[in-house]
C-alpha cells in the first residue's frame, strides 16, 4: 500500500522544517478546541473540565502510543498502515461521537 505523504519528498524542506510544520498545523488544530473547552463551561466547572480534558489527553497519548506499538511489534504491520488504522480509528470515534450527541447535522 502507497501512502502520500502531505510534503512530497521533493519539497524544499529539511527534517527539521517538517517537524516544525507538523507542529505548527497540529496546533492550528488545537487551539480553536481548547478555546471552546475554556469558554463553554459553567464558571463554578471550568477548573474541572480544563482538568478532565488534560487527563484524557495524556491516557489517549499513552493509549496511542501502546497500540502503535502492539501493531508495529505484534502485529508487524508498517508505520503507513499504523498512521491509516489510527487515522480512521479517530474518524469513526469522532463520528460515533457527533452522531450520538445529536450534533452531526445542524438543524438551525
């Protein structure tokens, strides 16, 4: 299986630079959620939801880490097929989730 990559190769960027972009664009990515994770809370539960979000960042960071290391070790999968399974593993949850809410079609 093929994978593009979204620098091709010929770009004109370093390791380094790439790096950074990946950075740069994940925190494009993040910060519009942490901002809405800051302001819809009620005043008196803010401390407890910003704390709630930064405890299941880190067990999905550990979890993400746990299976990308089941896959590539147990199952000897490539570090292309790990990126697809968990690309469209975060798809469907994020799906799941929307779809289950009520919140995956905008009715106003």
């Amino acid at each position: 299986m093929s994978v593009v990559p979204l620098l091709p190769e010929t770009a004109p960027f370093s390791p380094e630079q790439r790096a950074w972009l990946n950075g740069f664009f994940a925190g494009l990515f993040i910060v519009p959620i942490a901002a809405v994770l800051q302001h819809r809370p009620a005043p008196e539960d803010k401390g407890a939801v910003q704390g709630a979000a930064n405890v299941l960042s880190f067990v999905g960071i550990l979890g993400a880490s746990a299976v990308q290391w089941v896959a590539l070790q147990g199952l000897a999968c490539t570090p292309g097929q790990v990126f697809w399974f968990c690309g469209i593993a975060a798809l469907a949850t994020g799906a799941y989730s929307a779809i289950t809410r009520g919140r995956f079609i905008v009715a106003e």
